[in-house]
C-alpha cells in the first residue's frame, strides 16, 4: 500500500513539474506577451512581440501602424514594419510609464487618426507604458469614465501607482477642458465588453 502511495506522489509530481515546464515553454516561445483587443479593427495592445510574432500580428489584424514605447526590440521591430510596409512611431516612456507628456500626447494624436488605424501599441512589458497609453485612450477617445479605464488597466496587470494615475488624470483633463480636446481627436462611441 506504501509503495502505491509513494509511486501516485511520484507519477504526480512528474506530472506537475512537466505540465509546469510545458506551461513555461509555451509563455516564453508561443504567447503573444500581453497581446489584447481594445477596440477591435482600431487599437490592440502587447507587450514586446517576437519577430515572427509581430508579423503575425500585423497579417491577422491587418495592423496600419505600430506605436512603440521601448527601446527594446527597436531594431527588429523597425525591420517587420519596413517588410509588411506598416507606419512605426517611438515615443519613450520610462518602465514605470511616468514621465513627460508628450509621449501620451503623442500615442492619442497617432491612434486616433482613422488613417493610422488598426495600430498596435506595445512596450516592453505590455503592462505600465502600454497600459497607461489604453487608459488615456479609454477616457479621452472612448470616453470611457476615468476610473473604469484605471481599472481595466490595473486588471491588465498595471501597478497602479499613484504617480502614473496623477499624470493620466492630468492629461485627460487637459485634453477634455471645457468639453473640448486640446488636438482634434474624433470621439468614438464606447466599447463594451
């Protein structure tokens, strides 16, 4: 009876530890880190994708545009751009998504252009920068309630930190001032889930 027992703990733990191994090699070489519709046909967002994975990604949405918040993977993904001959912006943002503004600025300007549309947003992560970026464009082109785009952000895995809400928040009031945005940004009517 011991021996029964020991032997299903054993075939157990192997099970578990390959189906880890299994799960962890399916996350590191097949996933799209991140990858999420946010508005199907206009923005979908990912963290930074393998080369093959971008191109992909790009065949499969029929992506315009990349917008990129990283320097990491820069050169790869300035190369599958040039190849499906889709348009790439860089604006840098630190990892923690808090800096200047223009970089914001920038991505709402780009994404909500019908022209540069479907556009991918991505930084390394796929979680502060980008996230950030979706949250600005969830309030302000959306119009989605400020705190209900900070809560899908944080539920996409954002820290969540005070600094970045700050500055999202203040963005967002300055680009609606007075019913109005500051640069010509059509509004889109809301997407449910």
């Amino acid at each position: 009876m011991r021996s029964t027992v020991r032997r299903w703990m054993v075939v157990s733990l192997l099970l578990l530890m390959t189906g880890g191994a299994s799960w962890w090699v399916y996350e590191k070489c097949f996933a799209w880190k991140k990858f999420a519709v946010v508005a199907d046909g206009i923005l979908y967002r990912s963290g930074l994708l393998r080369p093959e994975q971008l191109a992909e990604a790009i065949d499969r949405y029929q992506i315009k545009t990349v917008f990129s918040f990283t320097y990491s993977g820069a050169d790869d993904c300035q190369k599958v751009c040039q190849e499906k001959k889709v348009r790439r912006y860089f604006a840098y943002l630190p990892g923690d998504g808090v800096g200047p503004d223009d970089p914001y600025l920038r991505f709402i300007e780009i994404a909500s252009d019908p022209a540069n549309q479907p556009l991918l947003v991505h930084c390394s992560a796929g979680v502060q920068r980008t996230g950030g970026a979706v949250a600005l464009f969830r309030s302000v082109v959306q119009g989605w309630d400020f705190q209900r785009s900070v809560a899908e952000m944080v539920s996409m895995g954002n820290e969540g930190r005070t600094e970045q809400i700050e500055q999202l928040r203040h963005l967002r009031d300055e680009l609606t001032r007075s019913g109005r945005c500051l640069i010509d940004i059509p509004r889109m009517a809301s997407s449910r889930r």
